[in-house]
DNA sequence: CTTTTGATTGTTGCC
DNA sequence: GGCAACAATCAAAAG
C-alpha cells in the first residue's frame, strides 16, 4: 500500500506538508533518465508503431533487464551528475545555515 | 534511528 | 507548456 494506490506522486504536487525546502536545489538524474536519453530513439526504431507510454514502458522494461554491469555507464553519468547536484545541495545547505 | 514519502530528472506525443 | 508511465534517487519529515 505504499506504492500507488492514489499515485500521490510529484505528477500531483500537493505539497500535503507543504514545501519544506525553501529553495530546494533541482536533485541529479537517475540512471534510467541517461538510459532514456541513449536508448529513446533505438526503442522507438524497434517499437515504430509504440505510443510514448508504450515506448517508456519498454524502455523501463529493458532497463529492468540491464544487469549491474550494463546500467555502469549509465548509473556513472547519473553519479557524474550527481557530483553536480551535490554541488548544488552545498550551495542550498549553506543558504538554509546563513539565510 | 528507521521508514515513508515527497520532490525531481528526462523522454515523446497530444491538446 | 503541461501531463501521461517508466525507474531512480535522495533529502527531509514523520514515526
């Protein structure tokens, strides 16, 4: 039950609690967003007839299949990106001290 | 301290 | 321009 249910995901931004970080630093990639990027254009080369729901439902089913190895290089970009984000997060922790 | 969840990232295609 | 499933990620809030 804490998966979907009602998909109260970000789609929604109720901010129930209301947005607790005030200038909250845009968060890094994930592995998958890179394996979009890489691997958008060669689904849709397989799946030409495949709608953007069915094309992302494919993709997440071959990420799903990806072992350790093969998500590397895409998990290597999200933590390069990562490495910006964490940036990002200095400049946001250091704001929240000061300010 | 542990768990949950809320917020965010990028893609394409439709309205 | 925003939102739809897809997966990940992570920081903060709740317990």
């Amino acid at each position: 039950m804490t998966s979907e249910t009602t998909k109260t995901t970000a789609k929604d931004r109720i901010r129930a609690r209301g947005k607790k970080d005030p200038r909250a630093p845009k968060r890094a990639l994930s592995a998958y967003m890179y394996y979009s990027q890489d691997h958008r254009a060669r689904v849709r080369q397989a799946n030409p007839d495949a709608s953007f729901s069915e094309t992302g439902r494919i993709l997440g089913n071959e990420w799903r299949s990806l072992s350790d190895v093969d998500r590397q290089p895409y998990v290597e970009r999200a933590a390069r990106d990562k490495s910006r984000a964490d940036a990002e997060m200095d400049a946001y922790e250091a704001r929240n001290a000061d300010d």
